[in-house]
C-alpha cells in the first residue's frame, strides 16, 4: 500500500511542477488543458494516503493539491466589477469551417444585443448566410476575410470600425482586427484571435509562435481586446505570457473560468475544456460572461460584457 500511496502522489507533483513552471513540452501541452481536472483528482491520493497513514506520500501529494487546487479554483471565485462607463458586449464564435448554425448565432447577437462579435474559421458561406438571417442590419460595421475551409476571420460590429486589417499567422489562421468607435467612451482595439493549434507534435512551434505574435497588452495607449479560439487554457504559459502583457481574461475575473468551451459539443468524446476567451485591457471593467451552444460547431461561443473608462 505504501508503493501504491507513492505511485498516486508522484505524478500529482510532476504535474503541478509542469505546471507552475511552465515546462509543457511535446504531448504534455495538451495534456496540460486538462490541469482542472487532475486538480480534483488530486485529492484522491492524499485522502487515500492520509487514511493509510503513509506521511511521506501524504506530504508529496497535499503539496501537489494545494499547488493546482490554488491555480485552478480562482477561476471560479469572482463576480462584476463593472464601472457606470459605456457597455460594450463582446462575443466569440468558432464556426467549424462554416458548419455552425448560423441562426442560432444571429439569435444570441439580437437576444443579447451584441455589440462585437469575433468569429473564426469564417467561410464565404457563413459571411452569405450570417447577412441572410439579418446580421447586415444588426452589425452593419466589419473587416471580414472569409476563406473556404478554417482560416478564415471576420469581426463585425454595431459601432463604426476604423483602422481594420488582417493578420496572418505563420500557423495559416487569420485574424481580423479593428478599433471600435464606442460612443461616450474610449475606442478599444479588438482583435478576433485564433492561433495554430497543437493538435500534432509537428505544430507545437507554430502553436507557441502563434501565441507570442499576439498583440501585447499597451497599459499606457490604446484599449485592446482579444476575442477568439486561443488552442490554450490559462493552465499554458504562453497564454499567461500574454496575460501578464496587461490584459486579464473575462471569464476568469467573473466567475466563469472553469466553463468549458471545446470538446465534446459536435460528438467527440472529449472532457470539455475552455481555449475560447475574451482577454481584456486591466482598465476595462466585467460585468459578466455567460457561455452559449451553437449547433454543429465544437465550440461554444463566449460573451463577456464589459464596461469601458
């Protein structure tokens, strides 16, 4: 029993190392969007062990509790800390190469009064169709770049958009980009953002380039915020990389950074995970983040609401 106590503890630790360190390496990045998970489980080998009296592995694993249950459980400790300045609605959408239910997004962007909306793996398709089920008279402003297959990128808004363009990623995602012209408030940068994914050991440099190419946080200029597929949960350091730059992740500061938005939503038999985020500037206030199915894609779509200075 004692090999037993010490087999379940260790792994626990070299996790949490993995983790607070920032060593993901080759399948231990994907592995690692799983840290929430291993982070309940980690109890499991310290009450067995505790119960067994084995004080060796108990002491490994308490070590290895504390460090991912203290990384993981904030993502659902928050709440609104929104200001009275101008609201702006911000949502992200992952399409699937244009399989999405295009109505059922226009519906949450008129249900919802959608300010923003960032889409990924856009296609010329889905640009017709979201424009037939009525989003050319909801959100007539866009710097769009529709492609056939999952490269594609569009945003969309109901305020004017200027300084629009389109970034390429060397992963082959595109990513469009523009600054909101928000009434009564300050103008952020938003960017619709969807980097390589690690899905093969060959796109983990890709993955990782991607990712450090993202626009940084300006604490002293312009508002940004980045609404997208990000391929990473906050539990990957390249991510936090850019979050320390100066954003914060909307989900995280709410309440609601446990939510998973990929995985098992189109049929796949995969614990949920959540890569979707709006990360925005430390000056711009939460109010919310709600998570939202959208048939026949593999992700759910995110909305933060947020208040501008």
């Amino acid at each position: 029993m004692t090999v037993v106590c010490w087999a379940l503890a260790a792994p626990g630790l070299l996790w949490a190392a993995v983790r607070l360190f920032g060593l993901e390496r080759g399948p231990l990045v994907q592995l690692l969007a799983f840290t929430p998970y291993v982070a309940g489980w980690s109890l499991v080998p310290l009450a067995l062990a505790l119960a067994l009296r084995r004080w060796g592995p108990a002491s490994v694993a308490a070590v290895a509790a504390i460090a991912l249950i203290g990384v993981v459980v904030p993502r659902a400790v928050g709440g609104s800390d929104g200001t009275n300045g101008p609201a702006l609605r911000v949502l992200t959408a992952n399409l699937l190469a244009g399989a999405a239910d295009i109505p059922a997004l226009v519906a949450i962007v008129r249900e919802r009064a959608v300010d923003v909306l960032a889409v990924q793996e856009f296609t010329p398709d889905a640009a017709a169709e979201l424009d037939r089920h009525g989003l050319a008279e909801l959100m007539p402003h866009r710097c769009l770049n529709p492609i056939v297959g999952t490269e594609g990128s569009g945003l969309y808004s109901r305020h004017p958009l200027t300084d629009t363009g389109v970034r390429h990623n060397e992963g082959g995602f595109t990513q469009a980009y523009g600054t909101v012209r928000v009434p009564g408030g300050a103008h952020p940068v938003v960017e619709s953002v969807h980097p390589a994914a690690p899905y093969s050991l060959a796109m983990l440099g890709l993955w990782r380039t991607d990712l450090a190419g993202q626009s940084k946080a300006t604490p002293d200029g312009p508002l940004r915020i980045l609404a997208g597929d990000f391929n990473a949960t906050l539990d990957h350091a390249p991510l936090r990389d850019l979050l320390a730059s100066g954003y914060r992740d909307a989900a995280d500061a709410a309440g609601a950074g446990l939510t998973g938005t990929w995985g098992p939503y189109d049929g796949d038999r995969i614990p949920p995970v959540t890569i979707d985020h709006v990360l925005v500037d430390r000056r711009i206030g939460v109010r919310e983040v709600r998570v939202y199915p959208v048939p026949g894609s593999d992700h759910r779509a995110v909305l933060a609401e947020l208040t501008l200075p």
